[in-house]
C-alpha cells in the first residue's frame, strides 16, 4: 500500500450475491437490523471464518442480513505510518472469500486519523447502533477496537444491554499449540512454510495476477515455464514448490512445479521472477488470468555448476511434485466416503 490509498477503491462491482458498501458514514442504503461482524480480516483464515459462520447462522436463523465492517486501509497504516502488514489477500481475492461464505453485505469503512481517534463506544453506538441496528455482534474472544485498542467483548456485551443487541466472543482457532493469526500466517509463508500456512488458512496460500511474456530460459533449457506477474504483496521465499496452477481459460486446476528467485545460475543481480512449468501442458496462455496455489517447499533455489546440472535438477523437481500429488491424490481418494 502506498500512502495509505485505499485498496478497495478499484473494485466497482459487487462479488456475487454480496453488497459492497464503501461510504459507512454517509451511505444512505445500510443494511439494517441485520448481524454483524467487525475486523480487519485479512487472509480469511480459519479463525475468522469460525466468526463469519457464526455471523451467517445467526442472520440465516434470526432474520436480517449477514454483515462484515472491514477498514481500509489497515489500521496500522494510520497509526503506525509505514508499519502496516503485507497484507495475505488482494481486495479482490477477500471480496471472493466473504461471499463464499454467506455474508449479504460488506461495509467498508474508511480508515483515516480522524477514525483512529475515534472511541470504540462512539463507533459502535454510532455505526453498528444508530446507523445499521444491529441485533447482534460476533467477533473474536481476543477483538480490540478503537482508540488505544479499549474496546473488547465484555464492552461490547454492556452496549449490547444498553442498547439492545447481543454480543458474543466466538473462541479462537488454534494450530500447533499456539492462536491462529495473519501475522503467524504471514511468518509462515515468508519462511516458505506453505504446508503451515495452509493448515491455518483453511486452503493453499495463493497468488494472482496476470501470465507476463518472460526470456524464454525455460524453454531452452527444456522445461518452459509461465511467468506470473502477481498482484499480490506477499511472496513465498524463495525456493521451488509444488504448485497448482489455474487459467482463466481452463476449467481445471493443472500440477506445476514453481520457482521463486532470481534465478542465479544463469544470472547476475537479476530481478525475482515466479515462474512455473505446467505439467503435461502446452498452451499459450500469455495475458491470461492465473491463480497459483502453494502446497509443498522441494527445495531452496541453488547456483548450480552448468545449465545442463540445473536442467538435470529440474527434471528431479518435477518428478518429485509428481510423485507428491500422486500420493495427495491417493489420499483424497482414500478420504472420501463410498457414495450410497
């Protein structure tokens, strides 16, 4: 993010069946006497879907819209300038994820100083009460709000008695022992832990963006690849991956093995590049959207002595994502119930 612009601001269209709200303050059509949730959610990691589900039961049980307050940008572009996280998802890609799991409208609030100075009773009795009505409230057992971070669930609920909604604590996810959170998300996938990351988001981490024409080296070293220009901030480390790969124009998923790097056995002080073969594959696909999912680190990337050991090496690499989503394949067959 560069000086604080918004990121949501480029997207004009609603995701499918959910309402994207931009201007809490001054928006005439609010959703109202609805259930709502409140946080940064960035990522959508299993954490937070346990708060979005509970929300949409609640709504889908009660009556009235399912409904997510988000800040854009990040809080800690404001409060910390210049010390906001990398975020885990494009604006696009959170749009998706809200709408697939249920909720009926995303209300985006512009995060400025003046917000940041804002009390958390204030922001509640004024948005969440006067202006949408809310019937309830779900968040996380540890949630922080408004100014010194002073709002909490047990503030929430003692607004709630005052002004007549209920406000819940939905307890936290956990992995490996320890809370799940964007940030440890965000540590995992900048150590190239993407199996963790993974497991805490409820889904590969995953990179978009746009096939870019590249120089060709993998194609003269027999094993061409795809270049992908991603829109998103944040990279694995460098390394190669067995990988997922989706085409805007093809309706599958394709098994590809992915490079992160520079690429120093052929080059010097070259610029990082993501770079995938596509297994059995051989399609021009330049311009095209892309999706690319992240399931295994193989290896770090490597100086090696020739051109002809790197391409020797390759060929391991794509032996080994075969092999790695033959045994997932299994697996996922093995999983599955016997149909009746």
């Amino acid at each position: 993010m560069i000086d604080n612009e918004p990121l949501f601001d480029s997207l004009d269209a609603d995701g499918p069946g959910l309402q994207i709200l931009r201007d809490a303050w001054n928006c005439t059509d609010l959703p109202s006497g609805g259930w709502a949730t409140v946080g940064n959610y960035d990522g959508i990691h299993r954490g937070q879907r346990a708060i979005i589900e509970r929300t949409v039961a609640a709504a889908r049980e009660g009556g009235g819209p399912a409904i997510l307050i988000t800040f854009d940008p990040h809080p800690l572009e404001v409060v910390r300038a210049g010390e906001g996280p990398t975020l885990l998802a494009t604006p696009a890609q959170k749009i998706e994820r809200i709408a697939a799991l249920g909720i009926d409208a995303l209300l985006i609030v512009r995060f400025d100083q003046e917000m940041a100075e804002r009390s958390a009773e204030e922001f509640v009795r004024d948005l969440l009460v006067r202006r949408l009505a809310v019937r309830g409230i779900f968040v996380g057992s540890g949630f922080r709000l408004g100014r010194g971070r002073e709002g909490n669930v047990a503030m929430l609920q003692q607004l709630g008695v005052e002004s007549g909604f209920v406000a819940e604590g939905v307890p936290e996810v956990s992995f490996r022992g320890d809370v799940i959170s964007s940030s440890r998300i965000r540590e995992a996938v900048r150590e190239g832990k993407v199996g963790d990351a993974a497991e805490m988001l409820g889904m590969p981490y995953e990179l978009e963006g746009k096939v870019e024409r590249g120089d060709r080296m993998g194609q003269r070293l027999g094993w061409p690849t795809v270049n992908l220009r991603p829109e998103n901030a944040l990279l694995p480390r460098d390394g190669v991956y067995a990988t997922r790969i989706e085409f805007e124009n093809f309706a599958t998923q394709l098994d590809s093995v992915t490079n992160i790097g520079t690429r120093p056995t052929v080059y010097e002080n070259y610029q990082r590049v993501v770079e995938s073969h596509v297994l059995d594959f051989n399609s021009d696909v330049y311009g095209q959207g892309v999706r690319l999912r992240f399931y295994k680190r193989l290896r770090e990337e490597m100086i090696f002595p020739s051109i002809m050991d790197l391409s020797a090496q390759i060929g391991r690499d794509v032996e080994a994502t075969r092999e790695f989503f033959a045994a997932r394949r299994r697996f996922e067959e093995l999983s599955t119930p016997d149909s009746p």
